[in-house]
C-alpha cells in the first residue's frame, strides 16, 4: 500500500473526529444561535401581538389617548384625540402639543412645569388627574379632565395623557345645579322616596308647611302626615298607579307636625333608570288650604247669589204666577159663598120639615102641610139646589187641587239644596218649572211635553239646574213672543221632551220662534250678550246656565237652530257626576 495513501482506519478516525467537532458546534454555538432565533420570532410575534393590541384599544376607547416626547411634541395621536381636537395624527405628529392645544393664558404655567419633567418625569401633575381647559382646531375652548403618566423610552421621558371631554358633563352639572336651586326654592313641596316609599329627600318648602325637619322624616313614610281620613283602597289605587310607572294625582288632606290640618294637591311620578327600571318615586305637592277656603266661601257665596236669582226669577214671575192661584181662589171663594148660603137654605127647610113633621103627629091636615112643603122648596129653589150644589163643591176641590200645585211647585222650584249634589227626578222638577212659568208662557205659546216615563234619578244640583231650565223656557217664549205679538195671529209651541242616552239624560226644549241669525250664533253664550230690549234681559241666561251644565255637572250645552222655524236648546247631564276624588 502506498504511503501516500491513508488507510481504511486512518478515514474512519478522522471522520469520528469531524462527527465529534460537529456534533460539539451543535451544542454549543449552533445550538445558542438557534435558541436566539427561537427566541427572537417569539418576542416579535409578542411584540406584534401587543402592539395590535394596543391599537385595538387605543382606536376604540371614547377618551383621548396623547403621547408627548421629550420636547413636548406628539408621538401618538388616537382615533378619540382627532375627533375630540378636530386635527388627525398626521396634522399633529411632530408638532408642540401645548402651542396647538393650551389656551395663550395657561402656557406660561405649562413650560413651568414641562421644563421640570424633562429632567426628572415628574411636574406637570405626573399620576394625578385635573380638570383643564383646551382648545380645539379652531382655538375654541372646552373643558376637559387630564390624566398624565410618564415613562422613559431611549433615556428620554415621555408623558402620556388620557383626555376626558369634559362638555356635557359640565353642562349636566350645571343643569344639575339650576335644577337643585329650583328645587331647594320651589314654592312646592317636593319629596323624593325609594321604591318602597321611604323618604330620602325633602326640599325647604315640606319643613316650612310640615314643621318636620329632614332629620325627622328621612327613612320614614309619607304616612307621617296621614290624618286617617284616606281609605286603604285609595292607597292600593295610588300604589298600583306608580308601581306600574304612571303618574297618580289627587288630593290629600294631611296633618302637621303641630296637629294642624292642611290640603295637599299632590302629583307622584315614577323615577326611572337607563333601563326602565323604576329606582325612586317623586312627589310634588301644591297646599291648597287657602284655596280650599276659598273654593268653600266662594260655594256658600254662588248657593246665596243663586238662591238670590231663584228668587228674583220668582220675583219677575210673581204677578203671572199671582194671577193663576187668583183665578182658582176667585171661584173657590165664589163657591164657598154660594155654598154658605145654599147651606142656610137647606138647613131652614130642614127645620120647615121638622115643624111639618110635628104638625103631622099632631094630626094636621096632611093637604095643607104638604102645601107648605112644596113652598118652602119653591122659596129655597131646592131643585137650583141639587143642581148647582154638587158642582160647586167639584169645582172648589179642583180649584184647591191646582193652587195646591202651584204652591207645591213654587215650593219644589224654591227648595235650597244646600249646594249639595242630591238624586232627583229631571221630570219632576220639568214639570214644577213649567208650573211656576206657565203663566209667562200660555198666553203666547202651548205647551207640549214628552217625557221618558223610564227616566233615572240624577245627581245633580236641583237649585241650578231648576235656574236652568227656567230661563230657557222664558227664552223660548220671548222668541215666540217676538213672533206672534200678541197672539192674536195664534200661538206658538214650546216643546220640552226627555230621554236616556247610555250614561246620560237629555233634556231638548225646542220652540217655534224666529231662530237664531247666523251672526251672533258664536255669541250667544257670552256673559252680558242679549239681543233683547233694554231691561228684558241682563244677557247672563245663557251663560249661567251653560257654566252649570258644562262646568257643575260635567255636562253639555248645546243647539239646534233653523232661521224662520225656531230652536232647540239640548241639555246632556250624566247619571252620575264624576269628578277628582279627594284621598
């Protein structure tokens, strides 16, 4: 074998000693280098994943989100910090934040404090938050909470500021602030309860009215005031209303701290949250004591003043209605004169009888005194008598039965109510009306009627309502009257008819007078408006009786008029009147 030839075991060793030198650079050096790279990839796949999200949350969140470098220049500019400042990053990278943003007379301050945190991170309320002033694009100003924090990057601080617009907010709170003021000054009482109806706020005006301050009432119950008068159902109504978030109104009468008693109207109204849910109730209370004194004086007055008007009703009407209890009580009288003496007559031919009876028994002729018996009848004229007797006493009875209904009917018309609501019958008091008018009424018009014999009672005020239909039917005849003259062309109609309709009766008075002309139609209920001859009319009728139908019982009044042919008055009065019941 050649020397210069190396042999089969020289390959192998040097080949085992290559392997070795190999497999020594794969654990070491190799092996390191590759860890690095490893190491590498995964901290720039970090790095890649924070920084996305970092953007993600920076691009989203509603405040603005502000780098500054150690110049005072921005280095990162959010999506929030374009919109809130008006300029987009690249408008701003690079640029003084504090000469585009800080008003002129807050920078002087500002470079006081940035000079310090260039060299040491701190000034400037580095870790605190404040509220500021800033400017936007267009150098107009707003209020704003600033948050800073500071970090050092390549051995140079930085500062970064989070920027809350502080606008609305402001604005709230200084809406909050009127808001409380009009509270604390309001002329009402205003209570704020939590949804069980604990009190947790009372303005000035509850001490004031209540004597109770808000060391006494707070946790307590609106209940502190109750006088005993409202009924546990009333307060299961008011509980049902809010709880089911409607506003509840009425009327308490309460009593204070010193015993007092006192009226409330009061409205409560749910207070609700972002998501409807109710989390506190308000209540706003009026005192209405004085007015309810008022309200009460002011109801004994009108009772007086429409008994007054009643009375002058009947006081106009007194010579008609005077006429017809005189016709019946002249030919009462003339009766009763007529039956006093045919009473003598027969009590002295009684006693002729009684004398001819005795002669009789004593055994007279019979002849002659049956010839005294027929002249004493003839004297007396005893068949006059037997005629004209009976109906005279039919006619006084019918002449007391009708002053009787006329006194009946004046008195019914006259009757005072007390200004109280009362079940009556419509019918009833049509008819004693018409009674006590008939006398202003039938010398120019006749009267016909048709009334619902099924007629309900109503409640209503009879006094008012007796007023009212008086002064329609005087209407309706001096509308007829301006017609017929005096009725020697003929007579007119009144015609007055009832009936029920559902919930309500309806009263129509119609009658055949000239009508309404179209000019004054808009007019006719106005207070002090008449088209009549001075001194036949105050022009109040009208709107009187409509301030009692529409406004005492919840009614309607109405009309129906043809020019040429007449009108019809049409009353509708609820059964029953419903009105704002007191608790």
């Amino acid at each position: 074998m050649s020397d210069n030839k190396k042999s089969k075991k020289q390959l192998i060793e040097e080949l085992e000693e290559m392997r070795q030198q190999v497999m020594e650079l794969e654990n070491g050096p190799i092996k390191e280098s590759r860890h690095n790279i490893i190491e590498y990839k995964h901290g720039e796949a970090e790095l890649r994943e924070s920084e996305e999200k970092f953007r993600v949350i920076s691009s989203s969140a509603h405040d603005a989100i502000i780098m500054i470098d150690n110049y005072g220049n921005v280095s990162f500019w959010n999506d929030a910090a374009e919109k809130m400042f008006g300029q987009s990053a690249t408008e701003v990278y690079g640029s003084n934040f504090h000469e585009m943003f800080v008003p002129e007379k807050f920078q002087g301050q500002y470079h006081k404090g940035f000079n310090m945190f260039q060299n040491t991170g701190k000034g400037m309320a580095i870790g605190k938050t404040l509220e500021l002033i800033a400017c936007r694009k267009d150098r107009t100003e707003f209020p704003v909470e600033f948050s800073l924090s500071s970090v050092k990057l390549s051995e140079k601080w930085h500062a970064i500021g989070i920027v809350r617009d502080m606008t609305e907010r402001k604005r709230g709170e200084k809406e909050l602030r009127k808001l409380s003021f009009a509270i604390r000054q309001s002329a009402n009482t205003v209570i704020i309860t939590d949804i069980n109806g604990n009190i947790e706020y009372i303005n000035p005006k509850f001490t004031e009215i209540t004597g109770y301050t808000a060391d006494e009432v707070v946790g307590q119950t609106p209940r502190i005031l109750k006088t005993g008068e409202t009924s546990n159902e009333s307060y299961r109504v008011l509980w049902e209303t809010i709880s089911s978030g409607k506003i509840w109104a009425g009327v308490f009468h309460n009593k204070k701290k010193n015993g007092e008693l006192f009226w409330e109207k009061t409205t409560i109204s749910p207070i609700v949250d972002e998501l409807g849910t109710i989390t506190n109730y308000l209540a706003i209370k009026e005192d209405i004591t004085k007015h309810k004194e008022m309200e009460k004086e002011r109801q004994m007055l009108e009772m007086e003043m429409n008994q007054a008007r009643k009375l002058e009703a009947v006081g106009s009407l007194a010579a008609g209605i005077a006429h017809e209890i005189n016709s019946p009580i002249q030919f009462v009288g003339d009766n009763t004169h007529f039956l006093s003496d045919s009473f003598k007559f027969l009590i002295s031919l009684i006693e002729t009888y009684e004398n001819l009876w005795h002669k009789a028994n004593a055994g007279g002729d019979l002849a002659n005194l049956d010839s005294e018996r027929v002249k004493a009848e003839e004297n007396i004229d005893l068949k006059y008598l037997k005629e004209e007797v009976p109906s005279a006493i039919e006619q006084t009875l019918e002449g007391v039965q009708r002053v009787a209904k006329i006194v009946r009917a004046m008195k019914d018309f006259a009757h005072s109510d007390q200004g109280e609501k009362a079940l009556s019958n419509i019918n009833d008091m049509l008819k004693s009306t018409l009674t006590v008018a008939r006398n202003e009424l039938k010398y120019v018009a006749d009267i016909e009627t048709d009334l619902c014999e099924e007629l309900p009672n109503i409640e209503c005020y009879r006094d008012d309502l007796n007023q009212v239909f008086l002064n329609l039917l005087i209407n309706a005849a001096h509308a007829i009257e301006d017609v017929v003259g005096d009725a020697s062309t003929g007579k007119g109609i009144i015609t007055v008819s009832t009936l029920q309709d559902d919930d309500n009766v309806i009263v129509r008075i119609s009658d055949t007078g000239s009508g309404i002309p179209k000019a004054i139609r808009n007019r006719i209920f106005d207070p002090f408006f008449s088209t009549k001859d001075v001194g036949k009319g105050t022009g109040q009728g009208l709107a009187i009786a409509r301030k009692i139908v529409v406004d005492k019982h919840k009614g309607s009044l109405d009309f129906e008029t043809e020019e040429g042919k007449g009108t019809t008055f049409i009353i509708r009065l609820p059964i029953v009147i419903r009105e704002v019941v007191e608790v």
